[in-house]
C-alpha cells in the first residue's frame, strides 16, 4: 500500500545511514532476551501516527498508512518470538467520537484491508493463529463486521495463538456490556446473585475466550504514559512499558527493549 507514498527522503536517509547500527544493537539485545521469560499475553496501544505525520509535514492520513504497515511487521515480530496472544488497540469509541468522518472513514478501510490481509495469510494458517475482532462492533460498519466475521469463522478452530483486535473499543464500555450481560443472566436464573464474584464477571469480558486474558506486558507508542480505556479490566497486574518513540517509527529494537524491560521486572501480582 506504500508505494503511493514514499517515505520522505531525509527519513529513508536516516534509516539507510544507521542501519548498520541497529543490526549490531539488535543481535545485542537478542542475545540479553533470548534465554529470558517470554509474556505470553502482550498488549499494544499503537500511538503516535497523526503526530508522526505532522512532524514530518506529512497528511495524518499518511501516517496511520505508515503505522498501518509497522503493525503488520510487529504482528510478524510477536508470532516469531513464540508470544501466544497479541492484542491491539487498534480504534477506541473516542477515536470514534472525536476524529473527523473523514480520519475515521480512512482507519476503517486500513482495518479493513488488514483483515483481508489476515484473511489471506498462510502465517495465520500455518501458526494456528485464531484471530477476533472484539469492541462494540454493532457500530462498525457492515464490510468490516462481514470481513471480521469471516476471519473468526475461519481460523475459530485454530488455538495455538491469539490475535485480538480491539475496534470501536474502550474498557469502560466492556465493563458495562459485561455487567448487563451478567443481570439478564442472574435475571433469567442462569447466575445466582451469591455467586457473582470477579472469577464469574471475567467471564463476561471480550477476552472470557482468552486461555490467558489478562496481559502480561502492554506497550505504548509516542511517550504518553496511560492506558486510554485499553483492558481496563484485564490489566490489574500487567506490565507497563511506554517506549518515546511514535509508533510508526517503532524498530524491533524498540520492541526488544519492552521484552527486556519486562523480563527485568519482579512480578508480584499486588504480593
């Protein structure tokens, strides 16, 4: 989809010019991670696309174009560092809300193409990869909610690894969808009010298909150092790695720094 748009020349310089570089400092970091506790559940706010953009003089709808293209590569970095499931936040009910017809129209048709690119892969195939669309997807429009149905169908056998994508997503809407889901039940007598406890409640989540719904690492792009709504249920004990970078700018050093971090961190789980 790049080939519209070249990068801008200074930045394809850059990269040419420290390539040799990061080469060295990725072997170096494999090295320190590669022996090291792997997460098996890994969450990804990919921020910082419009401001990427801007900061190059570029259309923000060039940079969600760009960060469009990395989350495929670190989609491709997660299968092969043997992660089981991956989740992206990939549009929240804000973005939602608050970008224009226009931004939003251009974020559906870039989710749209990544599902037909799921849809296509043999990686997906060929790694189990069972893949859902989780968020309030009765808003989305009809060619995504036929394009996602079509990619859980196919791959609802598969459970080897999870892909995630959380669209017209926000944590606090799952909350309450998973609490009015719950009271029908404890009203049609399916749930004795006693039992509810958090053990039953989680069971309500988007993520209840999960083997491991609860993230071990959540890594977010572009310096801003919150969760934005992203599993506000599910993060309770995750780990939180805020890398300065905007996201479509992201290296796999980057990526290895967040494994490293993780793996020098002392999980008490509120011990």
């Amino acid at each position: 989809m790049l080939k519209n748009f070249p990068p801008p020349r200074f930045f394809s310089l850059m990269n040419f010019l420290l390539k040799p570089v990061y080469k060295i400092y990725e072997k170096w970091l494999w090295l320190q991670i590669r022996n090291g506790p792997i997460p098996k559940h890994v969450g990804i706010i990919p921020d910082g696309n419009r401001r990427w953009a801007r900061k190059l003089g570029l259309d923000p709808k060039i940079g969600h174009l760009y960060g469009y293209e990395r989350m495929k590569e670190v989609i491709n970095w997660c299968l092969d560092l043997g992660i089981k499931t991956l989740t992206v936040y990939a549009l929240s009910i804000d973005n939602l809300r608050k970008r224009s017809r226009d931004e939003v129209e251009h974020i559906f048709q870039l989710i749209a193409e990544g599902l037909k690119t799921l849809l296509n892969s043999e990686e997906i195939v060929k790694k189990k990869v069972r893949v859902k669309v989780i968020g309030r997807k009765n808003i989305l429009p009809k060619y995504i909610k036929d394009l996602a149905e079509q990619l859980e169908r196919k791959t609802k056998n598969f459970n080897e690894r999870h892909l995630y994508i959380a669209v017209c997503y926000g944590g606090r809407e799952e909350i309450v969808d998973a609490v009015k889901s719950l009271v029908k039940d404890v009203l049609e007598g399916k749930v004795k009010f006693d039992e509810i406890n958090e053990d039953i409640l989680s069971k309500y989540m988007y993520t209840r298909d999960l083997p491991n719904p609860e993230p071990d690492l959540i890594i977010r792009t572009s310096g801003e150092e919150r969760l934005s709504g992203f599993l506000l249920w599910q993060s309770a004990y995750s780990e939180l790695h805020f890398c300065d970078v905007h996201w479509p700018s992201f290296r796999k050093i980057d990526f290895w720094r967040a494994i490293r971090s993780y793996q020098r961190r002392e999980r008490r789980f509120g011990a």
